[in-house]
C-alpha cells in the first residue's frame, strides 16, 4: 500500500453518503399523523390504530397513539370543541369554578 493508495482511499471515503438514520417511534409517529387522523375520522380507535401499527412492525402504545391524535389537532379546532362542550352543559349556563355565595 502506497501513500497515493491511502490517499485514494481518503478520496473514496469522503464520499461516501452518510448511513440512513433510523426514525425513533415519536418521529414515526409525527410522519404518520395525519393517516392516524383520518383513521380517527373515519371510526378507527387510538387502541384500533395502536393495535394495526404494531402488527405492521411499529410496536406502540395506545397512550403514544392517543398524544399523537391529540397533537394533530390544530390548536383552534381544539378550542371550539371545547366551547361547543360547554354550551352543551345543563343549563347552557357559563362554567364557574369559584364557590357559590349562598
């Protein structure tokens, strides 16, 4: 082996591209968000959807499902749920959590 041999090599190893990084199952999850909620939408469980990633190779909780789910939500969709489950309280009165004087 030569010095010019070695360097070749250096050459030819600086080219190489770097290995595919493996995901980590958060990562995987986040890239399949928006398939998970259409499944949600469409009748699928977070347990459902757990149980169908797990048989495909992607072992995962029911709870990582549902945080996924919830994430996906857009942030404003979130609060008009939450309004419209408050208009559909008993009364249709405003939710107080202050103690009542009596």
């Amino acid at each position: 082996m030569t010095a010019a041999d070695l360097e070749l090599i250096k050459a030819e190893l600086a080219q190489l591209p770097p290995p595919p990084r493996s995901l980590t199952k958060a990562e995987a999850l986040r890239e399949l968000a928006p398939e998970l909620a259409r499944m949600q939408a469409s009748g699928h469980t977070a347990a459902s959807i757990a149980a169908a990633l797990s048989a495909r190779g992607l072992k995962v909780s029911v709870r990582a499902v549902a945080r996924t789910l919830a994430s996906a939500v857009p942030k404003n969709r979130r609060r008009a749920a939450a309004g419209k489950r408050l208009e559909g309280s008993a009364a249709g009165e405003a939710v107080s959590s202050a103690p009542s004087q009596a």
